[in-house]
C-alpha cells in the first residue's frame, strides 16, 4: 500500500507514557504498534472478552518495549497502578457491536459506562494531568436529519450501544469542565483495515464482508443504497495522535473519512480487489430497527484544528485489507 | 388550601393494577396516595436509602390497599415479582442530588441508569403491555441557549445526575421504539410540597429553605437572580396522571410550573408565608460549577395533547407546604 507524506500532526512531540486501553482491539492495536514505531513507552490493558476486538496476533512482532496486561476495567482495583505516572491516555477499551448492546444490553453498559465512569474517577485521583483521548462513534448521532452531519447535529441514538457511548463522551466532556481532566473525544465512523474482526459483523459489516471475500464466499450486502463513509486505520491512527493536540482539550470531534460511498459501491470496490462477489439481501428485521440509515461526517473542525486528513483510498485500503488477512486469516478465524 | 377544578384528564379511567417505584419519596407518595383515592391497586417499591427522598411517613395514613415493599431495584431479582400482572408502572425510582451525583458518581450510575435498564429489560419480559411513566428532569438540558427550553432544545447535562437521567430516558424511548414498550417520558421542573425532603437541599434547594423557615431559622439564598419555574407536587401528580394517556406513548414532555420567577422573587414569597427571613450568599463553587443558570420549561406540548396545566399559585403553594412541615417537621429532621 503507497501512502502520502504523512499527516503535518501538531500534536505534543513527546507523547510520553502512553497507556491504550482495548490496545489489543482493532483500532487499539494498530494505534499502539505506531506509538511504538515513534519511540513511545507503551503500557497496553486488554480483556480480549470472547466476541470482543482483542486479539493478542494483532500485537505481533511490536518491540519488547510494548508492556501488556491483561485486566478488566470493569474491575476497578486494577486502575491505579495502570493510571499512575502516565502522560497520555488513548481510550479505545469498549463492547463494539450494535446487536450484542440489544441482545446483553447489561454487559454493554457495565463496559461502556461503569467502566468508563471509574477510568474517569481513577484519572481524576491518579493521573490527573494526562491527556485522555476517548474514542467515541457517530452512532450517538442517530439517524442523520442532515448530510453530512457536524458536530451541532442532535444527538439520538437508535441504541442501547450509541446511548451507553453518548453518556461516556458526556461523562469526558463533564470531568473537563469541572475537574479540569484534559479529555479528548473523537467521534469515528466506520473504520477498516488490518486487524479489524472479520469473523462476523461484530465490529462493523465491513469486517464480515472481508472476511467472507478472503475465505473466497459471497458476502451479503443488505439494502445497498445507504450512504457511509468509510476510514482506513492508518488513517485514524493518524487522527488519535493528532488529538493529543492541547488545543482539542474539552471538545468532540468527527473524524470521517474519505467521501461518501452506497454500500453496492463499496461492495464492488471489494469485489473488484478480492476477486470475489456478494449478493444484495434485504435488510434482516432485528437490525433495521437500529439501523441509522444513510450517513457521514462533517469533520472540517478537526481537519482545520489539526491539518490532519485521511490520505488511503478506498480502493488501496481495501487491497492492504484483502492482503493482510490472505496472509493471516488463520489469526482471525 | 383551595384548589380549582379538577384538571380535565384523558388518562385511561382505569388505571388498573399500578406498581411506583420509588413510591415513599417525596413525588412518588403524593402518586401513591392520590392513586389510593382513585380506587387504584398500588404496589410501592422503595429501597429507603439513606440521604434519599423515602421517608415511610410519607404514606402515612394511606388505605390498606396499598402494598409496601422495601426492595432495591438494584438487584434485578426482585423485577419480576413486582412487575408481573402490573398494567401500569409509574418509575420514580431515582437518586435525586446533582452534587451528590459529582461526590458519588458511581451509586447515582447505579441507581439512575442499570437499575433503569434492568426494571426495561424485566418489563419486555414480565409486563410487555404496562404503561411506564418515567420521571425525568429539565437537568437533561444543562445550561438553556434559550427560554423558555421546550423539548428540541439540546441536551447537554452538566453534571454526572443529568447525563445519567438523559440516558435512562433514552432507554424508555429505545424500548418503545424497538420493543413496543409503552413508555413516556416526563422531564420535571422544581417540585416543592408536603413530604419533600427538607433537611438539606439533596432533593431541591426549596426543600431546605422550607426546613430552615419553617425552624424559624433564616434560609440560605445563593446567588439569587437566577429564573426557575416551580411546580406544586399536587399538580405534578395530576401531569403523571394525565401523563398514562395513550396517545402520549413514546414520546419525551416536559412538565413546567406556574410561571418563572427569580430566586430572590421565590425567596420573597416563602419569608412572607413562613414570617421567616433569608439571606443572601455567593454561589458556593463546587455546586456554581454544575449550576445550570437561569431555567424556565416551554411545556405548551404536554398541555396541548392533555389539557394539563398547573392550578395551584406559588403563594397558596407555598403556604400549604410551610403548614405541612409546621405539623409534621419531627418526620423529616
């Protein structure tokens, strides 16, 4: 995959001690294996849940600077020791899967909030002057009343997960204000690339439809007309180190993508690099009625605040996806 | 006190088999007792936690009828017990104080939102077809960009209660739309009247300035240019009422007061009627730093589709809340 210059980032030089929660995740991993490549002291907390992100493969070949705990966040006791001394906090530890938040809705609460509530708690206590970046997803928004929507869209999610991801991104913004923690929240759209689940759609369809296109199967488009814009994770990689920027501190940000795809676009995009097909289904019935609809983001106040933009299209991505898992599907079955 | 016609409801006449939770705190048994009066079978659930609204006084005198149960939602056990055969929930359940919100923020995410989505997840199992009430705050909004705050305005909370309230209407609104659940959402003003927690202001701020007037001691009035519309819980209870009506199903309504009046203007009032005195502080900082400034409902939508509107003036209101506490303050010390 060719790449641009990299993005002009104007975060902090020193990134200092980082620590990433769900570092062994999708976005997780590939964040941290870019810290490590800028010389970074990397602590990583993971609970590699069953069905979760977290897979130790995507942590693969990292330098043996790259420190690795298994812990829940759910469970408090942990938090100090993994808080004390840092500068930086990426905050990617979450339950993903729009379904699984309506199907074991507690579980995705005790995840995406209690845990979340008692990571903001240990900071204020123990790391009160790190940075915290928190990774948030459009999903809060809802269906979109406008296109593309910005950050002043109302926000209503159609969710157990989207309303469980709004209260954490409010609980971040809230112990800005008042505690004067330097929190950070970037709201994602959908994102693709190594080390993303592609056993199923738990993380996002895209995942399923790769997975299926490398194992040589037709994946199954539904509807197809909706509209999505998509990142590639090196992309976003980029995004979260620019958010480290002193000048984002306390606010909420888009982070989208390249331009708008219909999903029957995206899926001949993946067709054409994997050599495979799909077949358009209708929209099974469970997952219309949480279903957005057509959606992407305005994030030209990030883009003007840091000078980052995604620079990997679609199809290029695509083909680094396609290539990566040819090589390690195994690791991901 | 006198009060004028009744409100002309268009609730169901028969209520039918009703469970309140939270039914021993100060709205939840002024519920509970005109519900007795209207022939209702009531179950009351009440965890009677320390520092909270419930107060066993406060369904003194009520009719054999009604059924007390001292259980904490909390535990998830005890939901299908209380909801199975319940046509209709009236869910007041709630840890009430902003500032207790920032001192213990976890009881309050405990409390106000996975006991909330338990007492949802029970319902689609034990009492599909119940109407469920819920109790809301105008804290949902945080600071208002305008007034009067109608229901479009953005949600934005100030403090860990009201992003907590926010995503607990939320699920009310999600259960509905997903799962047909028949729930409506209520956003409450300032409630004042008999059986409010006077002893310290961790249900509202008139609770403990009625506490001190009523020992004859002066009141404490921060800031004091501050708006705020009030409401008489005798004409809360007729919105809850009103509020079981089913054309209201689904939907998210504030519930105003009589019209806005300044701290200083309301302060006025309750000297004249208690012949107590006040006076006036500086905002204390921990509670200027979640304070939402000036705050008035725009609740032309609920009266519109109920015919609800507030009887009971601020002085008569007043007065009658003051002779309350003059009878009974050895309950609520």
């Amino acid at each position: 995959m060719t790449r641009g210059d990299p993005t002009p980032l104007r975060s902090d030089p020193a990134l200092g001690r980082v620590l990433v929660t769900g570092g062994m995740g999708f976005i997780g991993s590939n964040l941290v294996r870019r810290l490590d490549g800028l010389g970074a002291d990397v602590l990583v907390v993971d609970n590699l849940l069953d069905g979760q992100g977290g897979n130790p493969f995507n942590l693969h070949g990292a330098s043996p600077r790259v420190r690795v705990l298994r812990h829940d966040l759910r469970d408090g006791a942990v938090l100090p020791g993994l808080l004390e001394g840092r500068d930086l906090v990426f905050n990617l530890a979450a339950q993903t899967s729009h379904l699984g938040s309506m199907t074991d809705p507690m579980t995705d609460l005790s995840i995406n909030v209690t845990a979340q509530l008692q990571l903001l708690e240990a900071c204020r206590r123990h790391a009160p002057r790190a940075r915290v970046v928190f990774a948030s997803t459009r999903q809060v928004y809802g269906e979109a009343r406008r296109l593309p929507v910005d950050e002043t869209h109302p926000t209503h999610p159609l969710d157990v997960n989207g309303w469980n991801k709004l209260v954490a991104e409010g609980y971040h913004q809230l112990y800005h204000r008042v505690y004067g923690l330097r929190t950070t929240v970037l709201r994602l759209t959908n994102t693709y690339g190594p080390r993303m689940r592609v056993r199923d759609a738990r993380q996002t369809f895209v995942g399923a439809w790769i997975g299926r296109a490398v194992r040589g199967e037709p994946f199954e488009v539904w509807g197809g007309e909706q509209l999505r814009d998509l990142c590639q994770v090196d992309d976003l990689v980029d995004a979260f180190v620019a958010a480290t920027a002193p000048a984002l501190e306390g606010g909420v940000y888009n982070v989208g993508g390249a331009s708008a795809v219909t999903l029957r676009e995206l899926a001949d995009v993946l067709a054409r690099v994997s050599g495979g097909g799909y077949e358009i289904r209708p929209f099974p019935a469970e997952r219309k009625r949480i279903d957005i609809g057509d959606f992407h983001a305005d994030d030209t106040l990030f883009r003007s605040l840091t000078g980052w933009r995604p620079r990997i299209g679609l199809e290029a991505g695509l083909r680094a996806a396609v290539d990566y898992y040819r090589e390690h599907l195994a690791h991901y079955a």
